[in-house]
C-alpha cells in the first residue's frame, strides 16, 4: 500500500450484524468483517472498526473518510427511548386549528415526546404571501410556558417549503427566550403536506440527544481506533450527512440501511437499473434501482405509528431471512414468523441444531453448502416445500415493485441470498456480485452527496423552463453546498405535479441532484 | 351505519367508511379525504355524532345549506381549515334569507368534499341530508343538477380560514364558475362555500337521494370485504369491472386551470395481454382499448387498489399500481339529454356519445 493512499471506511449497523469495510480511493474493496450487533450499538461498532483495520496492517493512519449507517434513530423512536422533550408551534393560524398537531400519534409516543402543541397566527400561502401576520406575542407566550420542560422546539410553517423567512423569525425567537436549544425547521426535513412534514419535524426534534450519542461513538471509536479522518454518516436516500448535519437532521438517517444495501449491489455490479433482493437474517427487502439510486416511496412513511412525508426507499418487504423457522402444518409449511436470529450458527439443522430454518432449507435444495447438509436429510420433504414457498413470495414481491412489464436484472445481496433462485419470472438473470455479504457496509462507503428542491412554482406565460432551470441550479447549489465535487455533479430526478382546480399553471416541482464526494 | 333513537348517525366508527366510500364514488377526483376525516373526527370527538336525515324528513320550506371546499385539495393538506368556515357560510345565509339553515349538506358526494360538512353540520349541531347534487365528483359549478334544472347557484358564500366572506349574485351558473374560480384563486388556490341554497321542498327534484348513506355502505363493505373487496363493492352499487392491471405509465399536465392527463394500465391475471387506457381530467373521463371507449363519463370509473379495494384519486396514480379499473353507472339524471350536454364526453371535448357501462357490459 502506498503512504499517500486514501482509504474509505464504511460501516453499516443492521439488526443482526454489524458490518465494516474497507475501500481506496479507486473502490477497490481491500478488507471486511461481520460483527454481531451489539445491544447498545456503538460497542458493536467501535469493534467491527477495530476488526476491520486489523486486517490491513496500517491502514488507520491512511483512512481519509469513515462512513456509518445505523439505525440507532430507529430503534430510539420504535422503543420510545432516549427522546428529546419537543414543543410543537405550528405556524398557520387562523387556518389549521381544524386538525392540531400531533393529531393521530399514538398515545406512548406523544406522552415520550411532547410537553406542549400550539398553533399561532402565520404561515404563508403557496404564493408566499402570508396568511396573517406571524403573531410574535402569541410565540413569546407560548416558548414562556414550556421553558422548563423544552428540550427542544419544532417550528412548522404552513407553506413553509415555499418560502421559509417565517420558520427562521421564529427560530430567533426561540433564541432570545430558551437560549442555546436545539430547533427544528420543518421546511428543512419535509416536503409539502402540513401534518406529515410537522410530524418529521418534531421527531427529528425529539432525536438530538439520540444523534448526539451516534456521532460521539462515532468519534470515540475512530479515536480508540486511531484514526483522524472526516466521519460521515449515510441517510436514506443513498447520500451522505456531516456529524454536524446529523446533528441537526438525525430523522434522515431513518431506512438508510436497505438504501445502503442498494447503493452497494449497484456498485458490486455495475449495474444502474435492476432489481435489488437483500436477504437478512429475519427479512428480505426488495427494492428497485433508477439511474444507480433506489427509487423512493411515493407515499406516506410511517415511523412508530407516525405518518411522515420524507424521502424513504420505495420497499416490499418480506418476513423472510435466512433465521426464519420453517415448520410443518399438515401437508403444508408454515415460514415463520419466528426467527432464529443471532443463534443461527447455533440452532440451524446444519449447525447441527434442532430447528429448522430457511438455511437449512436453502442447503436442502442445493442453492448454498453450509454447514453439514446431511443433517437436514431427516426433513428434506418439508425443507424443499419451504423453498418452493419462499420462492413464491419473492416472486410476488419482486412483480410488486416493478414499475414496468421491462425485465430487469436482479442483484441478490446479503447473508441469506442463497435464497434466491437462478431463475424467476419477470427477472432478466440474477446476478450474484463478490462480496455481496457487506454489501450494505460497501453502499455507506461509496454514498454520494446529494442537493433537493422541493418547491411551488407559479409558471405564468411561457415560464416552465425557466422555473425547471432554476430549481435545477438550487439543487445542484445544495448539492455542492453538501460537499459534492461540482465536476461531477448530475440531476438525478425531476419529478413535476400540476396543483389541480387553478386558473394558473402552478406546479410543485422536486429536483434531486447527487455527486461523489469531493475527496480533495 | 349507527342508529340513535332510530335516526342514522355518522360517528367515530364509521366515518373512515365514509371517506373509504366517497373516493370511490369521486371516480379519481375531488382529493385524498383524509384531511376532512381529520378534522371530523376532532368534531365528532368534541361534540358527538351527527344526525343524517333523509330529505323528505324536512319541511318543505326547510332552509338547506349545500356546501364543500372549491379549488385544489393539493393545497389544503398544506393550508388545512381553520374549523370554523361551515359557520361562517351559514350566518351568511341565515343573514341573507333572514332564518335558520335547517340543514347541511355535501353539494358534492365524491372526495374531501363527501366528507368536509360532516364537521361543520357538527359544529352547528345540525343535521346532515342524506343527499348531494352530483352523485359523484365533478370539476366545476355548473356541474351540478340544480343546473339542469334551471336553479341558480347564487347566492354562493365563498369563505377562507381568515373568515372573510364574498357573497355571488351572479347572472348565471356559468358566471358563478368563472368569478368564483377567480376569487379561490385570490385566496390562496382552495377556499370553502355554500352553492344552490334552496328549501328541501325545492331540493327535492334535483337532489340525488341516499348518497351519503351509500357512501358509507360501500366503505364498510370494502372494510369488511378482505380477500375480494370487488364482491363486497358489488351489493352495495352495480359495478361493472373493466379489467384489472398494472399501472404502466402516467403522464399528467395543467392545462386551463386543471389537471389533465391519462394513464396506461397493462393487463394482469385474466386481462392479460390486454392494454388499457385512462383519460382523466381531474376525474377519470374515459377508459379506452384499441381506440375504442369501454366507459365514459358520466359514468362513475374508479381505479381500486387491488389488493385493498381502496379508491385511487387521479393525483395518486403512480407506477406499478396493481389496480382494478371499475365503472358503476352514473346518476339517472346525469344520462337525461341536458345531463349529457353538461357532463357527457362531449363536453369534456371528445369526439363520441355516452356509453353507458351497464348496456355495453350487460
């Protein structure tokens, strides 16, 4: 290795494993590790980093980039720990006292999170001319009442993704009443649609004390490791957050591990437009590739019970992993819902275990040798149902998430993708990429930098061109902005919906623009 | 439905099966309801459940208040209601006419609007008619069918979330259409009003009766339809199914103040092989194989979610949907020689006649 070589490190915490890579400056995989997840996360991962480097002698002082997803924010919402106490003000009255916020959360959640909603006279129309007058009194009066319990203050704008001067006062004012308090601008984390886009806003509020935690694990385990290079983390639409942006937006780390595992199976073959089918320990993902990035979900997301509207992986998912028990129901089997989960290399038939699983049944059929295959002889008839049944499924869930009668190729990734069968209907080849095990920890190494517009444009005569270009040149700025290489920065989407019932052509229009890192 | 000393009530449990039945009656417009199902349930919860009536339940010179919000639902799930605007339309009117409403009810049964005044019929502790004048969604004011009727729109109270008012005494339906338009698009693109007051006596030949109460209907039969939501569908309204497919491509563009466009939808299961394609403005206006129509506006066709039975609205429409296209036949009045030149393929500037789904397909 060369002394001036720059060495990425990318790390990705799933439920059962965590995974480390190591990369240079040409994608050239040189090292990687499997380490079980550990219950408080970051031990995990100051281990599967400290593994990772053993297995490339000097390599720490040559790593340039670290690059982590997690799903330490996952997990903090689903178990409703480590939360931030979050004041809701909504900006937009007299219009939205109709539906308050946090309308619909479930009752945990809220009590976890919330110590006080209101909703003040403000907010703007999709023209950007305000509703009323942002009523400042009304917001002094109501951060007075929750300065003792607020942890931190989310501030959402009706129409703010429009023009946001209004979120930013009030976040002044938020300063000259509270002090140094985190906040959370709604029209930073969300796109149009008031009560999803408040409700991403207030969790990503309520996830500061949670990011704090990640980003100095994060630093800790590259100091313990001995390693001074940048510290990414991966969000869910396959780019990359600073720690200081992670910080600030910890709710875009939510679903970054599927991405990551697509990023990874388009750089592990090249590929720009396939199918993706990861299969874990207890769940198959399958997930759909556009121009090398997953394509996102249209509709609305739920997290722990909450509709939000912010970008996510458009996603089938199946409860099937390569723990999975397989068990008999008369002539037919039953797949799970069980798992064996970690104790796989335990319990498994072909570990010489007592239970049946997927891997078993995987080995049965000849797709994989594992363990000792003769140990699943005794249940072969059933384990080669399983297959036949697991086979199925995956078909459906692969005709689900096809966006046209085009066969694409399918890139099978992760532990249990021996599941995965040579042929499938709809499917043109399935393409099985070296390395595919860590494919999600190589997706976080190679994670680009991406800008995003989202935004109203009043067109008026002959101005749709000119409104496209110039939400073109904000995301691409944005992008830049994030850290992109501006030589290589492409538009990786346009998307335009038309705001029916005007006499005026309006339209909301998104633009995403994505390049590599900028390494020097 | 839930019965209170025998009259129909919408509460807390089947007010989801409203707005379940409402899009599927919008045939792909009038907007997502889950804003107005928001807010009526915090009405329902604050102040209990609303009466619905049947129409001849009323005097004959009852004061009836027809209502819904006008302009683009993709603007109130950002600019949600203040609450208060079915009140403000009807001190209007009570201004106006110098007595009480007696009565709220949907102008239009189809989307956000099927379910908007079953909150301000709760915050003015009045009842609901179990009626509308649409059947359906439509795009515009003089699609309704006091219209055809020769009953004017006028007196129409436009209101907003500041509470401002504009009364319309306009010459004509037409009229009403264009000044309106104009002034929800001065108020920030949606705005709430009140259209074609009239007693319950003179409601009584342009209403569309049991609408609301089908509404719901349909909604707990989709609820409760599990496997084969298409056969829980077809005992509460004749539905004729066109085909079902995957939605291949979807293209849509403003043009004249609407959402225009169409979708291709290719064939599955036993429509394999089959392409079809959807014509849509605002709502779904035709459904076309090899050039030729299978159904027609003002025929009722809706996209269903095949898995859930649930309506697609046209701004939900997206790449690889596996839909179920299905047509049920439209209001008898809507098929009348008047009904066709308001809302037949021809005024939405197609080139052929009505084909009504339940002679073709029978």
């Amino acid at each position: 290795m060369r002394e001036s070589s720059r060495l990425r490190v990318g790390i990705d915490v799933g439920g059962t494993n965590t995974d480390a890579v190591i990369i240079d400056d040409q994608d050239k995989l040189l090292a990687k590790v499997k380490h079980p997840t550990t219950s408080d996360v970051t031990t995990g991962i100051l281990s599967a980093l400290r593994l990772v480097l053993e297995q490339l002698h000097g390599a720490a002082a040559n790593v340039s980039h670290v690059m982590l997803g997690t799903t330490h924010a996952t997990n903090a919402i689903l178990e409703r720990r480590n939360l931030n106490r979050v004041a809701a003000l909504r900006l937009g009255g007299p219009a939205t006292h109709a539906i308050p916020p946090l309308t619909g959360w479930p009752e945990d959640l809220k009590a976890a999170v919330s110590c006080g909603e209101t909703v003040v006279d403000g907010g703007v129309e999709m023209t950007g001319e305000p509703i009323v007058p942002l009523d400042e009194d009304a917001v002094r009066r109501f951060l007075d009442s929750v300065s003792e319990q607020a942890e931190g203050v989310a501030i959402s704008g009706v129409f703010s993704p429009v023009l946001s001067d209004q979120e930013y006062r009030v976040a002044e004012l938020v300063r000259e009443v509270l002090g140094d308090i985190p906040v959370s601008l709604s029209h930073e984390i969300g796109s149009l649609g008031l009560l999803e886009r408040e409700n991403a806003c207030v969790l990503n509020a309520a996830l500061v004390a949670v990011a704090e935690r990640v980003t100095t694990g994060l630093s800790n385990a590259m100091t313990t490791n001995g390693i001074t290079a940048e510290a990414y983390i991966a969000q869910n639409d396959g780019t990359l957050m600073s720690l200081d942006y992670v910080r600030r937006y910890p709710i875009l780390t939510i679903g970054s591990g599927p991405t990551n595992s697509m990023r990874g199976a388009s750089y592990l073959t090249g590929a720009m437009d396939a199918l993706v089918v990861d299969v874990g320990g207890t769940s198959t993902d399958i997930g759909i590739l556009t121009s090398g990035f997953p394509r996102e979900s249209s509709t609305a997301v739920e997290i722990g019970g909450v509709r939000t509207n912010f970008r996510m992986p458009d996603l089938v998912s199946l409860a099937i992993g390569g723990g999975t028990i397989v068990g008999a129901a008369g002539d037919a089997v039953s797949l799970g819902p069980g798992s064996v989960g970690y104790r796989l290399s335990t319990e498994a038939l072909v570990f010489g275990g007592a239970v049946p699983t997927v891997t078993d049944a995987i080995v049965a059929s000849g797709r994989a040798r594992i363990g000792d295959a003769a140990l699943t002889a005794g249940s072969r008839e059933m384990l080669l149902r399983a297959i036949a049944a697991c086979d199925a499924r995956i078909e459906d869930g692969v005709d689900r998430v096809k966006t046209s009668g085009r066969e694409l190729p399918l890139i099978a990734v992760g532990g249990g993708s021996g599941l995965i069968p040579e042929v499938l209907a709809g499917v043109a080849g399935v393409h099985r990429p070296e390395n595919y095990d860590v494919a999600n920890a190589i997706g976080a190494a190679i994670a680009s930098v991406s800008g995003e517009l989202d935004r109203v444009f009043a067109y008026g005569k002959d101005g749709r061109d000119e409104a496209i270009a110039e939400a073109v040149q904000l995301a691409r700025d944005e992008a830049i902005r994030a850290g992109a290489d501006p030589a290589h920065v492409e538009v990786v989407e346009i998307e335009e919906v038309p705001l029916a019932y005007l006499t005026e052509p309006v339209a909301r229009v998104r633009v995403k623009a994505a390049g590599p890192l900028k390494t020097h | 439905m839930t019965s209170r000393g025998g009259a129909m009530c919408i509460d807390l449990d089947n007010l989801p099966a409203l707005s379940l039945g409402a899009t599927v009656f919008a045939g792909g417009g009038g907007g997502d309801p889950r804003i107005g199902e928001l807010m009526a349930l915090k009405a329902i919860r604050e102040l209990g459940p609303v009466e619905v009536k049947p129409l001849d339940a009323f005097d004959d010179d009852d004061l009836i208040m027809p209502c819904g919000m006008i302009g683009a639902p993709t603007v109130m799930v950002e600019k949600i209601p203040n609450g208060g605007e079915g009140r403000v339309i009807r001190e209007a009117y009570e201004r106006h006419f110098g007595r009480p409403v007696a009565a709220v009810m949907p102008f239009e049964m189809g989307g956000i609007n099927g379910v908007l005044p079953v909150t301000w019929a709760a915050y003015a502790g009045l009842p609901l008619v179990d009626a509308d004048f649409m059947g359906r969604a439509f795009p515009e004011l003089q699609m309704l069918t006091p219209h055809l009727y020769g009953m004017a729109g006028s007196p129409s109270v436009i209101t907003d979330e500041r509470m401002q008012t504009v009364v319309f005494d306009t010459m004509d339906n037409i009229w009403l259409e264009k000044l309106v338009r104009n002034c929800v698009a001065s108020l920030g693109g949606s705005a709430c009003g009140g259209l074609y007051p009239m007693t319950a006596g003179a409601a009584q030949r342009p209403a569309i009766i049991g609408t609301l109460s089908r509404a719901v209907r349909m909604g707990e039969a989709i609820r409760r339809g599990g496997e084969d939501p298409i056969a829980a569908i077809s005992e509460v309204a004749p539905v004729t199914r066109l085909g079902q497919g995957k939605v291949v491509d979807i293209e849509r563009r403003t043009s004249g103040g609407f959402v225009r466009g169409s979708a291709l939808i290719e064939g599955l299961g036993a429509d394999k092989g089959r392409l079809f394609r959807l014509e849509f403005q605002n709502e779904n206006l035709v459904v076309l194989e090899d050039g030729e129509a299978l159904a027609t506006v003002p025929d009722i066709i809706t996209l269903l979610d095949t898995h859930t039975g649930h309506g697609l609205v046209t701004e939900g429409i997206r790449y690889g949907q596996r839909i179920e296209i299905v047509a049920f036949p439209a209001p008898e009045v809507w098929t009348s020689k008047e009904g066709l030149a308001a809302v037949g393929p021809r005024a939405f500037g197609y080139d052929f006649d009505f084909v009504s789904v339940v002679d073709r397909h029978a």
